[in-house]
C-alpha cells in the first residue's frame, strides 16, 4: 500500500446507497474527475453463488458493484481449473500453459505486478475462450533475504531479540509463524485483480515436494561435477552476513566526493575519493593510490606495470608495512593500469577480485582482515580489532598522517557495489561456499535457444552476450531460511570432505562407500548454509509440476508454452530457469519468452519505497485517502520524504478506478519498448471507458427485440458497421499472435466508442426508440418498419456480444456483467448456470462480414461529421445557446 495512503474499509452490499465524491486530483490540471453516483445494492451474493442478473439495471456504472461475487462464482465452478473448463467448452486439442513469476512472501503487490498479472491474465483468458486446455499455475517464492530480514526486525521491534537469541528451529518457527499470517495476502491480492489462476495447484517453493524436488536437483547436479566447493572472493553484505549473487549487486555509479548512508552508520560515510600513502623502501619510498585505505592492513605486496619507467628500479625489492613490519615484494604485472592512481598499486587478495588474480599469478599469500560482520579482524591489531570496517577507515588515515606518510586525497570517479537486497555496501570477501559451473550449461542453453524465440527479438543478442561470459554462481547462503544445503561434512582427521545425498542417511551410505568405512562409524554436520533462492525459483517451471516426478501434469503441460515476465528478471530467473531446466529434464523449460517493460511513475522514477511511489494495486482499485502515517517499515527519514511525494502526487488521494480500468489501463501501452509511466489520469479515462460500455449496454437492452439470427439484408449503415467489427476482429486476432496488446486494446477502443457509440448507435436510435407520448406508442406514417427494428436490433446485439467477448479477456468483470445481462431470457431461452463468458468463443468473423467499399465511403461521412463538430465548437454552439444569426463567417477554419 501506499505509504501514508489508507484504503477504506469495504463496505458490505446491503441496500445501502454508494456515494462518490472525489474532487480534482494532481494528476493532471486537464483531467478532472468529479462525479456524483448513487447506486442501490440489493441482497448480497452468497459465496460462490452466481450473481442474479435479471433485477434492475443500476443507472450508474459502479466498480465496486460490478465486481462483487463473479470472482468467487468463476473459482468455485472451476473455470480456471484445466479439467473442469475442458468439460463446459468447445474444446480443442491443444494445451496452453504458463506459472505466474513467484512474487515474495515478504509483502505486498505493486503495479510492476499488476502488469504481469494483467497481460498473463489475458493471454490465458482469450486461449480458454478458444478452447484450449489451460493451466496457469500461481505460486509465491520464500525469498530468504528478504523474509529473513522481514521477521528479524519484527522480533527485534516487538520482544527486543535478535535472531542469535534463538535456536534455529524456534528461529524458523517464527517465520513459519509471520508467513502463514502474512502469506495469503499477495493471493488475495492477485484475486482482486481477476487473476484466473488454478489455485488448487498453488505452490509456494518450501512446500515438502518442491522442497524434495530441490535437493534432488541438488545431488543430481553434484554427481555430474556441476556444483563444488571451493573457498573463493565472493560479494559479501555485511549488513546480512552473508554471500550474494553477482547480479544482486547494483551498481552507484559516482562522478566524486559523495556522503552516503550505509546500513549499520548513524552518520553518512565517504566514497569517491582516492587516498594516496607511501610505503617506505630502503632507498626510498612507493607512494600507492587506493579508495579503501581500511583494507592496507592486508596489503601483501606493492605491483606495477613491468614497462612503468617510473618504477625499473624497485623491480623485486621490497618495502615494510608501517604497522605491522611485514615485508612487501614489489612486482611487476601487466594487468596493473599505468595511468591509474600513482601507477603503483597495494595488494589485498582477500578483498579485491583484481588483487585476488595477481596472487594467483604470484603465489602471493591472502590475509583477510574484515570479518564477515563489517569489523576489522584480530590480524589488524588491537587498535583496530572489532572496529567497524569504514570507521576503521579513518583511523587508519589518522595513523598515516602521524607516520607521515600521506601523501594526499583527491575526487575520483568510482562504481560503487551496492547490495540490491540491504543498500550495504558489498565486502569482496575470501570464503568458502557452494558454486555452480555456468559455462558448459551456458553453451548448451545457447543451442537449444536457437528454438526458444524471446520476445521483443533485440533482447536475443543481450541474452547470448551474457550467456557467453558467464561466471561460475555462488549458490550458497549465510541464512537460516531456506532450503537448507543437503551437503554433509564428514568428520575425518586432518582433512575436510563433503558428501550429499537426499537424506542424512543416504550421505552416511554414499560416504561409507567413498572411504571404506562402517556406516555407523562415520559422523556426518549438515551444512548449515540454505541454498540461493533464484537456485530455487530457477526450478519452477518444471518443479511446480511435481518433477522429479513423472507426473500427469509434468507430461501434459511442460515445457510451458510461455513464460512472461518483466525485462528486468531476463537473467536473475529467466536465464537460470533455461539452465538449469535444459540440464535437469533435457528440454526448454518454455517455448516462448515475452518480456515487457518497467511499470515507473507518471513522472518517469523507478518505483521506490524511500521515494513513496510504489502504488499497490488495490489503492487504485477501490481507491485510497491520504492521511499520516503512523507505522511501517521506512527509515524516519525517509518516510518523511515518502509523505511529501505523497502530498504532492495525491494531494486528495486516489479516486476508486475498479480493477477492470486498472488492467485496461496496463495493457493499453505499448509493453515491448520502453519502460511505460503510469498515471492514474490514464487509469481513470479507462473507468470513464467502463461507463461508455455500461450506458451503451442499457440503451441496448432497452431498445433490444429478442435476437435473431444475423439478416441477411443489411442497410449500408448496417454493412459498414458489421465491416468495422470484421475489420477489428481481423486487427485483434493478429495482434493478439504478436502480443501487441496495445494494440488490441486500442483498436476495440476505438469500435466502441467512436464506430458503435457515436456513429452506429446514434444511426439507429430512430429506428428503435419509439416515440412516447404520454406513455403510449404513437405509431406515424414515417415510423420505421418491424423489419428495419429487426434487423437494427440484430446487428446491435451482434456487434455488442462479439465486443464483448473481445474485451472479456482485459476486463473480465463488466464484461461478465454485461455479458450475462445480455443473454436471452424467458420461456425455453434461459441460460445454464454453469454459463460464463469462459465457454464464449470468440471466432474469426467470415468473410461475408466485411465490405470493404462501406468502410471506405464511409470515411468521408466520418470527416464531414468531424469538420461540423470543429464548426460547432468554434462558434459556441450548444443547446442552450443555437446559432447566432450575425456570428463572424470568417473566424471559421475549415481544415
């Protein structure tokens, strides 16, 4: 939710009246958005009752109660479920299947959600509509950093402890605790949003058999040598004590001096600038350049470049540490850059990925002097031992300038790491871990994506690019939550060894046999490190299906069909699915890869909680008011900037959209280009869509005979408006086969509102509203034929179902609404309960449909109405105020 933004409470639908009064917003100075409705609820729905559409149509259109009880019914009559729509439609050989992208346990949905949801939700929509088997499995991922983090501070905020005051079990007791409290909030949330998903399959990714699945994949994976254990540089966070993939780093980029706060530092800590100290040799000295001056208590040799004329005398020599009278060689390496700093540069292996390299060419030793905790180790000395790692920092320089051997300080332009999961600053840190060989599983998923198409197509070249510089992934973590590594540590003398197997016992078996020995005489530790949750999340595909296991919804449905997701996750989650699904079964995990853009603000920002514009979905749905925040997981200070975006952006809040605007809204832009800005100006012009629709259904309904087959004699009029429907029919299929959603979206805007709305409707008013005069019908000699009604009539309803059935899959709720109000009533015509837009099919129109002459002509007709309405404008013409008999000809502009 948004920060500061408090949802009202739903009202229950009880003959009570729904009053909306919302004054303009800060949106936009052009749109205003104030309206006046009342609406009369009748006798709430039961749960899982189909809603009774034959009571009065309300006058207003209302979000609020069109989109009460249908979600409930759909579930509850197992529309979304494969089996039971296979069984209520005209079915067809073919399956269509997808998992939605795991969204963390830790919290709530935002609007980068909502598109996903909303273009998944409408792909499987419009495949269940045509008859295929569909199965569009949700699922929620543990998200161990995150989760951890989560309860961490909820115990320390309310009993005071940390997570070191428990035993590991009571510790994952409580976040068992907080994720079956907290856990069905996202569902909920994606059932707001009309998600048509089988939540009878629903896998969460530390259930028990997705759980066996892991380890499974786990030893598999170490039989064939693809995971080891090695000791290595890997990113550290400090702030979670533990390792971190290389694409959970973001990266600062900084032009020079620049204060930053850092996890664990009242005050803002210094970086961009680069210090300069000189080590003394016998003859002289070696002034080094570094931007971690805290990290020269590691130093274990000074290197330059062989050619640096500078340096040709030092060659080999050695100079002596100021602080702890350690000799360092001086040598000489290309890989030094001559331009940089002094040209001279210290060497810590055990914290710099570059320095680690020159000790592997120089058999150099690796002294680690940062602790895992962010605290100088006891090698530094006491002076420094236990003092946190950048105050340390200063000290150090303190020390250098007393020794007087600073040399200087001056602005540098640096790329900072940054922990994308705490903000810390990353520690490059020596340690061993669990790693997965990436470049054998890279190329083989390099071949077999000649057969997966990526769509948009320019992410192809980025994809192989990555995949063909790959690092090895460091798969472990410091964590209690998670899958815990199902690795054994034998206990042997004077030597480490590790085992694996799916239980403790089959570890003791396999290393029993490994090192001929009893099985009762040997003493297994389980690892107490959990594996990365992307390793996890990259098994969904094929684990959420029951692998590895040959069960009958991994044969039927996978490989998926598609797989979409934001652009962002190509390849945190959709790479590693690739590799890790093509090694583990030997096929594709999905044929298809539809990416979209960022969902970001109206002003262009990335959604951010310090900046106060994340937006959750349901905000905008029933709407929101803005008040003081009294709780939540912001730092104060930047709550306090959170607010006055708030202020700023929502000055009165955000009017109630409904969830039907909210998806229409998402998919009317264009998801394969450019990061797309949201405004709620765009989301409401989509409400004010849903009440187009609402007015044009009662005007048909009022006017509407029994339907009849489609004539066979149409009026021009006619022949051009069932032209317009063959014509976007047309349009939308092939749009839909490109994901052009946007461009679906645009096209049935277009028809309803300025061919069926504007131009149709009020064509045909004559000829099916009858005149009244004092309540009865006045029949005249002009009034139109029966056979003219019938055939207005007919072509009404025709066009109004088949834009329905078009639009369902965007907005499922009004559509099912209208839909259900529209079907035949009355003796020998009712509808069967079971009945719902999921079992209507929406067929290419024939060709007899179209006639392309009409559409043609009829473009002049359109342009002449245009240039009147331009007239009318320009001269002020309104009902109130006709024509003026001297108004000035000459002002007119005709175009």
């Amino acid at each position: 939710m948004l920060c500061g933004l408090a949802r009202p409470s739903s009202a229950a639908l009880w003959r009570k009246v729904w009053l909306c009064e919302t004054d303009q917003t800060a949106e936009d100075k052009a749109v205003k958005w104030s309206e006046k409705q009342k609406i009369v609820y009748t006798t709430p729905t039961p749960a899982g009752t189909k809603k009774d559409t034959s009571s009065l149509f309300p006058s207003s259109y209302s979000p609020e109660y069109v989109e009460s009880s249908w979600y409930q019914w759909w579930e509850k009559e197992g529309f979304f479920r494969p089996e039971q729509h296979v069984r209520l439609s005209h079915s067809v050989d073919q399956t269509f299947s997808l998992c939605i992208p795991p969204p963390n346990v830790t919290g709530t949905l935002h609007l980068g959600h909502a598109l996903t949801v909303a273009v998944e939700d409408v792909l499987v929509r419009r495949r269940r509509m045509q008859g295929y088997r569909v199965l569009w499995l949700p699922g929620c991922d543990h998200a161990g950093i995150a989760t951890q983090t989560v309860v961490e501070r909820r115990l320390l905020k309310e009993g005071g402890k940390h997570r070191q005051d428990f035993t590991r079990q009571e510790f994952l007791r409580e976040v068992w605790k907080w994720k079956n409290e907290k856990g069905e909030e996202i569902y909920q949330q994606l059932r707001a949003l009309g998600a048509s998903l089988d939540w009878s399959r629903a896998c969460f990714t530390m259930d028990p058999g997705f759980s066996r699945a892991v380890t499974e994949a786990f030893v598999r994976l170490c039989d064939s040598g693809l995971i080891y254990r090695s000791e290595a540089l890997v990113n550290w966070s400090c702030a979670l004590e533990s390792a971190i993939s290389d694409i959970e780093v973001d990266s600062k980029e900084l032009s020079g001096q620049t204060m930053l706060s850092v996890p664990g530092y009242e005050n803002k800590v210094e970086f961009g600038t680069m210090l300069t100290f000189a080590y003394p040799i016998e003859d002289g000295e070696v002034a080094v350049s570094t931007t971690r001056p805290e990290t020269m208590l590691g130093d274990v040799a000074v290197a330059v470049h062989p050619d640096d004329p500078r340096y040709q005398a030092v060659h080999g020599k050695q100079c002596r540490h100021p602080f702890t009278d350690r000799l360092l060689p001086i040598i000489a390496d290309s890989m030094v850059d001559m331009e940089l700093g002094t040209g001279a540069v210290k060497v810590t292996p055990a914290h710099d990925h570059t320095d680690f390299l020159l000790s592997q060419r120089h058999s150099l030793p690796r002294l680690t002097v940062i602790g895992g905790d962010g605290t100088m180790t006891p090698s530094c000395g006491q002076w420094l031992q236990g003092v946190k790692r950048f105050d340390a920092r200063q000290l150090v320089v303190d020390a250098l300038v007393e020794k007087k051997l600073f040399r200087g300080k001056k602005d540098h332009a640096m790329t900072l790491p940054v922990c994308s999961r705490s903000g810390d600053i990353i520690e490059p840190l020596l340690k061993k871990q669990w790693f997965l060989r990436c470049d054998e599983m890279a190329k083989k998923a390099i071949q077999v994506s000649r057969q997966l198409e990526i769509i948009p197509h320019y992410y192809t070249k980025t994809w192989k690019n990555w995949l063909s510089n790959i690092s090895d992934w460091c798969i472990s973590r410091q964590l209690w939550w998670g899958h815990q590594i199902p690795a054994y540590r034998v206990e042997l003398p004077n030597s480490e060894h590790w085992v694996w197997g799916q239980s403790e016992d089959e570890a003791r078996q396999r290393a029993a046999v490994r090192y001929g020995v009893k099985p009762e005489d040997i003493t297994l530790t389980q690892d107490p490190d959990v594996l990365d949750t992307w390793f996890s999340s990259g098994l969904f595909p094929f684990a959420m299906l029951g692998w590895p296991e040959q069960t009958t919804d991994l044969q039927r449905f996978y490989p998926n069909s598609i797989l979409e997701t934001g652009s962002d996750l190509i390849f945190f989650w959709v790479a590693r699915m690739v590799m890790l699904g093509t090694e583990l079964t030997g096929q594709l995990p999905f044929k298809q890869v539809l990416l979209h853009s960022l969902v970001r603000d109206k002003h262009g920002r990335k959604m951010s909680k310090s900046l106060g514009n994340v937006i959750d979905p349901l905000d905008v749905i029933h709407g929101v008011s803005l008040e003081v925040v009294k709780e939540g997981n912001l730092d104060p200070r930047e709550q306090l900037v959170a607010m006055e975006a708030q202020r700023k952006d929502f000055p009165t809040g955000i009017p109630q959209c409904g969830t039907d605007a909210l998806r229409f809204a998402l998919c009317s832009h264009k998801m394969q280009g450019e990061d797309i800005s949201l405004s709620i100006s765009q989301v409401l012009s989509c409400r004010h869509f849903c009440n187009k629709m609402w007015q044009a259904l009662r005007f048909t309904l009022g006017v509407l005979d029994r339907p009849r087959a489609h004539p066979v004699i149409l009026s021009s009029m006619e022949r051009w408006i069932c032209s317009r429907l063959y014509s976007t029919v047309v349009q939308c299929e092939q749009a839909f086969e490109a994901y052009e959603l946007h461009t679906v979206t645009s096209a049935l805007y277009s028809f309803w509102v300025h061919s069926l709305c504007d131009v149709y409707m009020e064509c045909v008013k004559p000829v099916l509203v009858q005149r009244q005069d004092g309540g009865a019908v006045v029949q005249t000699d002009t009034e139109p034929s029966v056979r003219a009604r019938q055939v207005a009539s007919s072509v009404l309803y025709h066009c109004v179902s088949m834009s329905l059935a078009l639009l369902s899959p965007f907005m499922p709720f009004i559509t099912e609404e209208l839909w259900q109000r529209l079907q035949p009533r009355g003796p020998g015509a009712a509808a069967p309960p079971e009945r719902s837009m999921f079992t209507a099919v929406p067929l290419l129109l024939s060709a007899h449909w179209h006639f392309p002459e009409e559409e043609r002509d009829f473009l002049l007709v359109q342009e002449v109405i245009r240039v009147a309405r331009s007239l009318r404008s320009q001269c002020r013409m309104t009902k109130e105020k006709p024509a003026s008999k001297s108004f000035n000809s000459s002002k007119i502009t005709l175009h």
